[in-house]
C-alpha cells in the first residue's frame, strides 16, 4: 500500500487557526466538510482529507506528520501529535464518508451547509462531520499550545465507514499496536425534549454486522404441474422457523452496566423484568419481556431477521431458484461460526445453502477501564454537572468494531449533545445545533489531556 503525503491545499490562514480552540474556526471547519460531497462512488475523500491537512499545516503540524493512504477512490487519513513514546500512541477515531442524499428530497441542497434557526444543515452534519471537526480543532489546539503526551496522538479518519468499511480495517492493521482509540462516531449526550441534559453515553461495545445468503434450488418445470419441492414455499416454511426462534439470553459486564441505569427511570413491570434478568440470565420470561421493547432488545440477544427475498423466473413456470438475505446482529463475543451453525439447524432445509455474503467481524465488548471512566465522567461533569455517564452497547456498527477486534480497547465518547427529535442521521435535512460548539471542544480537550498527559 503506498503511503502518500498530502498536497497542503486549503489552508487556512495563520489567524484563523489562532482560533482553532474557537466556535467561529470549528463552524468552519464542519461547515466547508459538510460542502465536500464525500458519497461512495464520487471520489471526495481525498479532497476534504487534503483540506483537513490544510487546517493542521496551518497549526504547526509538519509535513511528515500529516499523510493519506489511498485506496481506489476513497482512502484514510492521520495527523500524529508526537508524544514521548510512541509504541502504544491513542487514536482518535471517525469517518468523512457519508452516506447518499438527493436534493430533490430536501429542503435545502444537502451538501450546500446552511445556518438557520440554531442549527447547521447538511448531509453528514451529524454522522460524523461534527466530531470530526472538533478532534480536528482539537489536534491543532494542541499542537499550538505545545502540547506534548505520554504517546503520540493519532487521529485517524476512515473513508469507507458508511459502506465497506476497507479503510476501516487497513487503518486497524497499521495501528494495531494502538493503546486506546477514542471514537467521535458513537457516544454523546441525550438532552430531553425540555432542554435539560439527560445523560451522557461512553459506547464500549457493538454488534457485530453480519448477512447471510440463503438459497433453495430446484429443477422447476410447468406451473401446470406443481411438485412438493418448490422452493419458494420451503423458503417461506424455513423463515417462519427462524421467526418464532429465539437466540440465547445473554449480559456481559457492559449490557449489566447499561440495563441497570435504565431501572430508575423504567415502568414497573419493566423495572421489574430488568432487575429478575440482571439477578437470573436464564430468567426466560423476563428476557422475552424486554425482548419486545424495541429499544432493548439489541441488548439481550443476538437477533436476525430476514431482509429479503427473491425467487421465480417466470409467472407460468415453477421456481427453480428462492433466496433470501437474512441480516443478523451478533451479541459480542459470539462468533460468526457460531451463528452461522445456529441458521443451518433452525432453518432445517438440508438442500438450502447458507453462506457469509460479505466480509463479517467480529468483537468483543471493550471493559470498562477506570481510567476512561474516570477522565470521561470528569469531561463530562465539567459540561453537564451531575449528569450521569452511562456506558452502552450499539446494536449497530462503527469503525471501533475493527479496532476492539485486535484487542484494542475502543471507546465511543462524541460530543454532540442533541435530543432524540433533532436527529436526522442518514435522514432528510440532517442537522446539528450550534449552541454546544463551545463546550463540546472543551469537553474534548479536556478528556483527551487527561487521558494522555
């Protein structure tokens, strides 16, 4: 893979960046990464690393500290803050892909950012252009102030999350000697719909992302003349086995930590539900009860589902082919062997062929080091007084997923701090509000010099 320095290209200027602590320079920032259209397939990445490069050259970083490494039309970036050793260096973690959006379904061109009524709009304001700019601002406040940790820095931005993630696992293998990764892509604070802060998020763990081709054929012939083989019903009798089943129950140290901050504030028959399962994994009953919340069952079990489906050639011909895709969401820890086996005996089809239909890994849950908790809670404390800090597992996948994968303890601590309504992530009008600028950038300096120092 060959490593390439980048072409410093939109550089700030000297003064600007002696604000780079600032909310004008991060608005900046996310407003003109927010106008570099970084869709799979255009061929962005680069230009909104080079930018990216142009900010930090302009804090002082050198040459030799900024690079990108291309990968087809996409690629990841790093800038190192160098430290005095750097043979366990942390990584500061996100992406600038984004996923597609077309104008036409907007209110306002998606990658043209626009200000208005308190909130910056445009495709990948949210997910993850916000974070990314504050550790960008962060890594040149740092720089500027001489700033010299333990070990090196290293932000790494990915640019592929969104879809194959091949960045992601490349980055992964050129820092697997990582000490901790701190992801701006997972984390962050729920403020209520009344405005008051409800609590801030430390994600240490996520389900691993797996589909499954599954497939039935047959010899098919005239539909004048039905056979007892036809696969599209044997793939309709082989899914409803896999709904009515169920995968194990199950808690690890993170999902404990994450059900048992949800008591306070739960009904009473689920608050009842949740401490009969937290006392007794194999309370079945209680599992199945929060298992029908929505919001939960990500947290007790490995699920999969169909997605879908496809099968005939012909309205007057009997099938000869029935596939299905089936997407789970595998509990950490669990391998994909393992699910993969679980498919096969539940689906109960022996002439069906099931099969791994994209490049799937597996993590375990990251522990809950004192130290990240630690400096998390105290960041966080300094933001939003007495809010409590509550770790949680993501049902979905980030690029930590890669990272914990090679035994790096990986860590989701954003800083947007929004409520649940104005989160418009992968959705129309994606926007974030301008009114947490300020302390989101003193929230990460101050978890990262603690961490680091």
């Amino acid at each position: 893979m060959r490593r390439m320095l980048l072409a410093l290209a939109f550089t700030l200027s000297s003064a600007s960046m002696a604000q780079a602590q600032g909310v004008p320079a991060v608005k900046e920032i996310l407003m003109r990464s927010v106008a570099v259209p970084t869709v799979e397939g255009r061929g962005k990445v680069p230009e909104l690393a080079e930018y990216y490069a142009g900010v930090l050259r302009s804090a002082g970083f050198a040459a030799g500290d900024l690079a990108f490494v291309p990968m087809g039309e996409t690629g990841y970036f790093t800038a190192t803050l160098r430290g005095k050793r750097s043979d366990k260096p942390t990584i500061l973690l996100g992406h600038m892909d984004v996923v597609e959006a077309k104008a036409a379904d907007w209110e306002r061109d998606p990658f043209v950012p626009v200000e208005e009524n308190g909130y910056i709009f445009g495709r990948g304001a949210e997910d993850n252009k916000y974070d990314v700019a504050m550790m960008v601002a962060t890594m040149a406040r740092l720089k500027q102030e001489k700033f010299r940790p333990a070990q090196d820095i290293v932000l790494v931005l990915t640019g592929d999350e969104e879809t194959q993630m091949a960045t992601t696992r490349a980055a992964a293998q050129a820092y697997r000697h990582a000490g901790l990764v701190l992801n701006g892509d997972a984390g962050g604070t729920l403020i209520e719909e009344d405005r008051r802060p409800g609590m801030v998020f430390l994600q240490a763990g996520e389900k691993s992302y797996v589909d499954f081709s599954v497939t039935m054929t047959d010899p098919g012939g005239h539909s004048s003349a039905p056979t007892a083989t036809n696969p599209i019903y044997r793939m309709a009798r082989a899914l409803a086995r896999l709904d009515a089943f169920r995968f194990p129950a199950m808690q690890n140290e993170l999902t404990r930590a994450v059900l048992a901050a949800r008591v306070p504030v739960e009904a009473p028959e689920t608050r009842a539900a949740i401490e009969a399962f937290l006392a007794d994994p194999s309370d079945t009953a209680a599992a199945d009860l929060l298992s029908a919340r929505p919001e939960l069952i990500g947290q007790i079990r490995t699920t999969c589902i169909a997605t879908m489906i496809e099968g005939g050639h012909a309205p007057n011909a009997l099938p000869q082919t029935a596939r299905a895709n089936v997407n789970c969401r595998v509990f950490p820890g669990v391998a994909i062997e393992t699910v993969h086996k679980t498919l096969v005996d539940v689906l109960a089809e022996p002439a069906m062929e099931v099969t791994v239909s994209d490049d799937a890994t597996a993590s375990d849950a990251s522990p809950l080091r004192p130290d990240v908790m630690k400096a998390l809670t105290a960041a966080a404390g300094r933001r939003f007084p007495g809010v409590p800090v509550v770790p949680v597992m993501s049902a979905g996948a980030t690029d930590s997923l890669h990272f914990r994968a090679l035994g790096i303890p990986s860590y989701g601590v954003g800083s947007l701090a929004m409520r649940t309504s104005d989160s418009f992530a992968h959705g129309l009008n994606e926007r974030v509000p301008v009114d947490g600028m300020e302390s989101a950038l003193v929230y990460w300096h101050d978890l990262l010099t603690a961490l680091t120092k």
